[in-house]
C-alpha cells in the first residue's frame, strides 16, 4: 500500500501509540483530582505542556490544549470575536482557508460581524500588501492559514506579522495544522498572537490539537464549564492523547530538517516525473518556489474527474485524495482552488498527493508509472 | 499498602478490553472516515457503528447521535445550540442549581448574552420539585436543562416526570447523563428527552470523547464549525479510536449495568456498616431512596474535607470532595450549598464513588482505614 495521503491524516508513529496505551492504562487519574493519582495526571499534563511549548519557542502557560484543529480555530475566532466585540466587528481571512476557519467566519457574519475575504495569486498565495489596505479601525482579528492543505502554499506569515505589529489591537490567528513539522515555526517571533494544531496531522493520535494563545490575549472560552486549561477550555483533559501528542511534537521537532529535506526531494522527483505528461498540470507553486511547502502536490488531469483517477489509484493500493477531506463528499469543485483562480474544468480534476517524512522515493516511483498507465486509458475512454 | 480508588464519579480507568478494541485504529485502520478512499471509507463504517451502538445504549435513532469531545462539549453544545437556534420563540430556559458547572456556567454565558435563566432550588436531599419546574416555564421558555443523577451525591431527579411535563408545554428537555449513564436505565423515549449528555470516560472508555443525542426534528445550531462531519451538527475530523473505545465501554456498561448496581449497593452497606461497627460519626448526603449507588457521599462532622482529603490519600484511599474539577480550589460545594446543609456537614463532606475493579476486600479495607482516620479525628 502506497499512502499519498497525509494532509487527510496520518498514521500515529508506534511510540506515540505506546505512550498513549501506557497512560491510559496506568495514569489514568482525573489532572483535577486532589489525591496522588490526579497528581500524577496532572504532573503528566504539565510535563506535556512543556513539551509542547518548546516545541514551539513559547511559554507553556501559552498553551491551551483542545479536542483538535477544528475546536482550536474556531476558539480563537469565535473567541476573539466575542470578547472583543464592543472595540470591533471586522474580521480579516483569506480566501482559501480551511472550511473550519472559513466556516466560522460565515457564522460570524450571520451573528453581524463583517468578514474580508482576502483573494490570492494564481499560486494561492495571500498578497501582504491586500492585508495592509483591508486593515481598519475596526479590524479586531485577521487569520491567515501557514501552509494551505490542498495546494500546499506557503503564506507570508512573517511579513504579515511584521505589518500586524503596528497594530496592537489586531489578533493575529494562524491555522498552521499543516505547517508544524513540515516547515519551521516560530510564533513568538513572528508576532502571532493564536496558532492552531491538530494532533493527527504530525503523527499524533485524533482528537487532540492545541491553540498557542500569547499571554496577554483576552479571549471568550469556546467551550464552558469546570475551568481546566486557565479557563479556556473546559472539560476533563484527554491526558493520554496530550501525552501522545507532545512526544509526536518532539519527534517531529527534532526531525524537522531531515524531514523537511526528504519530503522537498520527493515532491522534487515526483513532480519532475509528472510535469513531462503532457496530459498533467499543476497546481499551486512551482518546483522550485520558495514558498512550497514539501509535502503537498497538487496537479489536474483536465478533462478527467478526480475521483476516477482516485478510484482507479487506489485499486493499485495507492491513496490520495480529491481535496480536502472534510469537504470530499461535495461534488462541487474546490473552492480553495477555485479562488486561487484555477478554471472549474481544471479544479474539478485535481488530485492531492501528500507526504510523510515515512514516504519514499520508490513509492513516487511506482506512483508516477500508475499515473502514465491509468490517466491516458481514462482519457482514451472519455473521448469516446 | 493497597491503593484504592473510590474516586470513579471523577474519572475511571480505561477497560482493557476497550484499549484493546481502539488499537487497531492507531495501527493500519487509521484512515480518515472522510476520505473518498476506501481506506478511509472502511472506517466511516466503524463509525457508524458505533453510533449505532451508542443510540441502543440509550433507545435513541443513530442520527440522533453526535459525537463530542466530551460531557463538557455535550453539554455546551446542546444549551448554547438550542437557546441560540430558537432565538425566535424565546430567550429563557430552566435548570437547577445542582448542575455541573458544565450546565451552570454555561448558562451564566447564555445570560452575559441576553438570554433569562431561572436557576431552580433543591430540597434538603437535592432533589427538584417537579411543581417547580412546571411553575417556572413561562411563555418565552425554550428549554429546560436538569441532569439526571447528581455528580456530588447521586441524587436522581424526576426525569420522566420533567420530560412528560415539557412536552406537554412545548419546551425542550435536556439533560446530563453523565454520571447516570451506564447506572441508571437511560431510556429517551419512554423519559421524553430531547437532548441527553454522556461521557466515554466515566464508563471505563477513552478521556476526550462524548455524545450528544438530539432527537430528530430538533432546532439546533452547530456550535464547531468547518467540514461536513456529524451531518454539518459538528465539524472536526472523526477521533475513530475515540468513537469505537466510547461504543465498546458504553456496551459493556449496558451488558453488566445490573450486577454492578447491585455490587455497589452492597459496597455501599457495606462501608457503612464498618463505620457503624466502629462507631464513627457521620452522615449520608443526599436522597436516601432516589440515588446513584455508585456515588456515596458522607459528611464526618467535625473533620474538614482538606485535611480528610489529605490522610485518605496518604492512607491510600483516593476520594473527593465535589466533582473534580473544582477540588483544585476546594470551595464549598455549590451543590452541598443548593441543598442548604448546617454548615458542620457542609466543611465536612466527601464523595467515595466506585467503579470497575472495586472489590469488597478492598472497600471493607478502605471503610476500615477510614474509620481510623475519623475515630483519632
Ligand atoms: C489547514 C487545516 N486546518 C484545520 C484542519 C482541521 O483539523 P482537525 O481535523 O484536527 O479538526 C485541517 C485538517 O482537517 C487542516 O488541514
Ligand atoms: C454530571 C457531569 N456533567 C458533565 C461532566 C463533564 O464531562 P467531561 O469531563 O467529559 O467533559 C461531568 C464530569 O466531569 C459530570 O460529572
């Protein structure tokens, strides 16, 4: 089996599935629980906080642990959002946001908030210079994406951040689910004042993600009750998946350069491979551009549907995906591609191919020959 | 010497069985049930059956069932979903004053936003009046939010009779079962439920997972928003491995509910008559005949709770003083305050709750070393 398929999820690396099972069997204490074993919890939390917050260069008191991706943006929009309300309604994103950020935003605009939805360049790139002008009094958040799960861009989060840092009072959220272990990150840095994780993206185990949220940020809890993690999400912690998650968090961390190098020569050789078919474009950066991100490839076979090529792939035992997965049910075409300007035909035919650092350039191998059998036949059935 | 955990109402631990039935999907069935592949579509299946499980588990429609992070994210989901979805026939809801903070603080949220809330009394046994949930509902009402069996002292409420009464209002019935799951018969249907709580995690499954039923036809809004999981109701990638341990501890749950009740009915007598036997001072909280009996909580008066806490656990007994989340401060409980006890019992009560693996050696040893602790006072 060939999984292409890791911007959907990954598999959890067996250490971190150790972890899990022994603190799940073992620590199971309430971290909330005044007896020893609850102290133990708690000491494991603490512990993984740590982990977490070296990994990213931040405080641990900065880190806010949640159920995953989805939860952690739409904490740190609808959160910033409501505490905020009285200074401002607006509310800058881009166009090609994951559906749980974009979603949040069509339901901030329904409760009276007014959403910019920054367009991009034919690359799916945000242009820096489109945040400045959208910017107003009235701007209390912008949230632009690190890496973009279906083409794989890059977004120029320093520079926006830079631009940000004249403005105080603008929250600045990055969804960077794709970019942790893929790409270096650096918040505290970068004057990011929310960034979102999820577990399953870095060989961490579902179900659990985290929202760094910089101290001194205000923020209305998304989720209320019992007051664990300083308030801002309640509810008994998944210790086990925590502890999974930050020791997914440091072996990523601590491979992130021989990982980043090894998914930059695969998308290398696999687009080299491809690129000569002439009956195969593709989407989002170029070979060589700067702002790729290594693990994400993204090419059309114009007058094929996706989900044949993807059927037909995965006969081969080979697994990639349409678009995003959350979304892949709908048969409308991309509206990530879509905005970032690619004709409907063309994004209608779009294949996702994603790394892990445990891919290897025999598995692209064997990808591209399947591509150079089954994508001609297909085009041969269509025509007739 | 033997620890002993009589702290299950807190959390509990995971069933091997349930472990073992969650490892394959963090092994090679680890596909996204999202995925148009089949190694993705070969978990939605699990997925769905597992919803299937959980919706006999509680005589519900698998549609009916969302899958949440938990009882705190069930909880929010099901106030904050209705009250907003129902803007338009009313702002104002009922609950008690003895809910997890789960319910109240969310509703104190709801009332920051504009919405009335009547917070209803309970009586000295921490029950709700069923004539004051009927005298509460007023014309604007939208929903009524009252648990089943209470966190701190096991308390039963009157769900059946709540649940006829706010149907023949018109208003919508929630409630938290938590703590009742897996104890008590949770029977949507016959109790005339609406929307109903449960947490994997307090029936030996996995920390981070829930549910939410929502019986079908009910207005209510997504409250995580993003891809098209749960039917739209709530966005997230699917925590399989969470879903099926959840469906895999709520069976077994079900399966063995009556031998366990009646086991820790006798655990309970049990504790009790060591304590007559030795002759220590103390007194049950909460209902003598509408409880929980996995929940046992005693006040020792002239003891205060911390310091008890603290020997017990140096003694090897873990126990608590309300509900977990809030031992941390060790406030008084809000519950034990609702039920306006004389202050002596009040400073002085602890919650013993059993659970998987509890054995009578281990509950007569505890009740023993206990009763040391009180009797040297
Ligand atoms: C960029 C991005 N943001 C957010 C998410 C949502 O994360 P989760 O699946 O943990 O809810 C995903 C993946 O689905 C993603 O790719
Ligand atoms: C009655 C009750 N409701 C809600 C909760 C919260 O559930 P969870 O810890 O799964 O968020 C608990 C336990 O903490 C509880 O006892």
């Amino acid at each position: 089996m060939i999984y292409f398929d890791n911007s959907a999820t990954t598999l959890p690396h067996p250490d971190v599935v150790k972890a899990f099972g022994d603190v799940a069997s073992q620590f199971f204490g309430n971290p909330s629980s005044l007896h020893h074993l609850g102290g133990k919890s708690a000491q494991l939390l603490d512990q993984a906080r740590k982990v977490a917050a070296d990994c990213l260069g931040v405080q641990p008191g900065e880190i806010v642990f949640t159920s995953g991706g989805t939860e952690s943006n739409n904490a740190a929009l609808k959160g910033v959002a409501i505490q905020h309300r009285s200074r401002g309604k607006h509310i800058i994103t881009s166009s090609i946001e994951h559906a749980s950020v974009y979603e949040t935003c069509k339901q901030l605009e329904e409760l009276g908030y007014s959403v910019t939805y920054l367009p991009t360049d034919d690359k799916g790139r945000v242009r820096p210079e489109d945040v400045q002008r959208a910017l107003s009094d009235d701007t209390i958040l912008v949230s632009v994406m690190y890496v973009n799960s279906e083409l794989g861009t890059v977004q120029p989060i320093e520079e926006i951040g830079r631009i940000l840092s004249a403005y105080p009072k603008t929250y600045f959220h990055v969804d960077a689910v794709q970019g942790f272990g893929k790409l270096p990150l650096m918040p505290g840095k970068w004057g990011i004042d929310l960034l979102s994780l999820s577990a399953h993206k870095f060989h961490g185990v579902r179900g659990c993600g985290l929202l760094y949220v910089r101290r001194g940020v205000m923020l209305s809890p998304l989720i209320i009750g019992g007051g664990q993690e300083g308030g801002l999400r309640s509810g008994t912690e998944n210790v086990p998946g925590i502890v999974a998650m930050a020791k997914a968090m440091r072996m990523q961390h601590e491979r992130l350069q021989e990982n980043h190098e090894h998914m930059k020569k695969l998308r290398a050789r696999l687009i080299d491979g491809l690129l000569p078919l002439e009956y195969c474009k593709l989407n989002g950066p170029g070979k060589d551009d700067a702002y790729a991100a290594p693990h994400i490839v993204n090419v059309s076979f114009p007058g094929i549907k996706a989900e044949v090529v993807l059927h037909a792939l995965e006969k081969e035992e080979i697994y990639v995906s349409t678009r995003s997965a959350c979304s892949s049910k709908n048969s409308k075409p991309s509206r990530v591609l879509l905005a970032a300007g690619i004709d409907e035909e063309r994004a209608r035919s779009a294949l996702r191919i994603s790394f892990s650092p445990d891919n290897t350039e025999a598995e692209v191998d064997v990808f591209i020959r399947a591509i150079q059998k089954i994508v001609p036949n297909l085009a041969k059935i269509m025509r007739v | 010497m033997q620890e002993i955990y009589l702290d299950h109402a807190a959390t509990t631990p995971v069933h091997p069985e349930v472990l073992e039935a969650m490892l394959p999907y963090y092994r090679d069935m680890h596909g996204n049930p999202s995925s148009m592949h089949r190694f993705g579509q070969r978990v939605r299946h699990t997925v769905d059956e597992a919803r299937s499980i959980i919706a006999r588990c509680v005589n519900a429609e698998p549609g009916e069932i969302i899958f949440t992070s938990g009882g705190t994210e069930a909880d929010n989901m099901a106030l904050i979903g209705v009250m907003t979805a129902n803007r338009d026939k009313g702002k104002h809801l009922i609950t008690s004053q003895i809910e997890h903070h789960a319910v109240l603080h969310t509703c104190e949220y709801l009332e920051s936003l504009g919405y009335e809330v009547t917070y209803l009394p309970v009586d000295e046994t921490g029950r709700v009046a069923v004539e004051d949930v009927a005298q509460a509902i007023r014309p604007d009402t939208v929903m009524i939010s009252i648990m089943f069996g209470n966190n701190e002292v096991g308390t039963l409420q009157h769900i059946g009779k709540i649940g006829k009464l706010a149907k023949e209002r018109g208003v919508y019935f929630h409630t938290d079962a938590v703590q009742a799951f897996g104890i008590e018969e949770v029977d949507v249907k016959r109790l005339h439920v609406d929307l109903l709580s449960i947490s994997a995690h307090k029936v030996n499954g996995p920390k981070g997972v829930g549910s939410l039923y929502a019986r079908r036809g009910i207005k209510i809004a997504s409250y995580i928003h993003g891809g098209n999981q749960e039917k739209k109701r709530r966005a997230g990638t699917e925590n399989v491995a969470g879903i099926v341990g959840f469906a895999r501890a709520a069976e077994l749950a079900i399966n063995t509910r009556e031998e366990r009740r009646a086991h820790y009915e006798k655990l309970r007598r049990m504790m009790m008559a060591v304590w007559d036997e030795q002759s220590v001072d103390y007194v049950v909280n909460g209902h003598p005949k509408f409880y929980m009996p996995h929940i046992l909580n005693v006040s020792f008066p002239g003891t205060k709770t911390e310091a008890m806490l603290m020997k017990l656990d140096i003694a090897g007994v873990a126990a608590a003083s309300g509900s977990a989340c809030m031992s941390g401060s060790l406030e008084i409980s809000h519950v034990l305050r609702a039920m306006n006890l004389p202050e002596d019992r009040l400073i002085s009560a602890i919650r013993f709750s059993f659970g998987y693996g509890n054995t009578e050696e281990q509950v007569r040893e505890a009740a023993e070393r206990i009763a040391r602790i009180v009797n040297k006072g």
